[in-house]
C-alpha cells in the first residue's frame, strides 16, 4: 500500500489565549509542573503578540497574548492544532473533502521553532482547527 502524504501525525498543540502571558507561565509552571520551551514576540498591526509554549509530558500549550486578547470571539481556548507531515498534501486532501480554509495557502512563520506552517479552518460547530507543519 502506497504511504499517502499529508496525513495527521498527532496533536501538535491547544491554543489558549491569556490577558497576562507572565503570570500564565508562572501558574502552568509552579502549580502544574510544566515547563516553557519556546517564546517568540511577532510584530502585527495591533501590536505585539507574545507566544510561549508549555509543556508537561506529550501535552503542550500555546499561550498567546495578544493587544485585543479578551475580545477573541473564539474564547479562551481558540484552537487545536493537529501535526501534519506534509501541510501542502494535507490542504489539498482536506480541500477535497469538502474543507474550506481561511486563507488560501499556508502561513508560514520563520521565527516560530526553525520554521512552521499552518492553516486554519472550522469543524462543523464553528471550532478552530488548525494543521501544523514543522519544519
């Protein structure tokens, strides 16, 4: 049987916005064990966004701060980001299934571990799911 590309390997991460990124940090770290492993600040136009992600075992979080944090219509928990192998096949298989992305090819972030790329869309209730390339 032919190994297909673009498969989902895994949960790559759950997105958690936070008013405070700090003190998130220093919750998740002293109250329940986790450890901060990457932080990066992206320039946008509303101001910075500061990243951090947690990690406690094979669970990792994305805390995000961003100007407009608490006006997110997605509420606090904003997406689940799923790893894919290939972010390119795994668009295009998806998009053949029906799904709709919002924005038409992946967005890529140099800065974000040696580069990352990731698409989002919406499950059937309106919920932010992401795919997750590393590169």
């Amino acid at each position: 049987m032919e190994d297909k590309k673009g498969k989902i390997t895994g949960l790559a991460h759950i997105g958690v916005f936070v008013s405070d990124i700090e003190r998130s940090i220093a919750y998740y770290s002293s109250m329940l064990d986790f450890k901060c492993y990457h932080r990066v600040d992206i320039e946008d136009k509303n101001g910075t966004v500061r990243i951090a992600f947690i990690r406690n075992g094979s669970c990792v979080i994305e805390l995000v701060q961003t100007p407009d944090a608490m006006q997110k219509t997605d509420g606090p928990v904003d997406h689940i980001a799923l790893d894919v192998d290939d972010i390119d096949a795994a668009m295009a298989n998806l998009k053949a299934k029906g799904v709709q992305f919002e924005t038409k090819e992946p967005i890529f972030l140099p800065t974000m571990f040696s580069g990352v790329k990731y698409a989002f869309f919406r499950g059937p209730d309106g919920e932010h799911l992401e795919i997750n390339q590393l590169l």
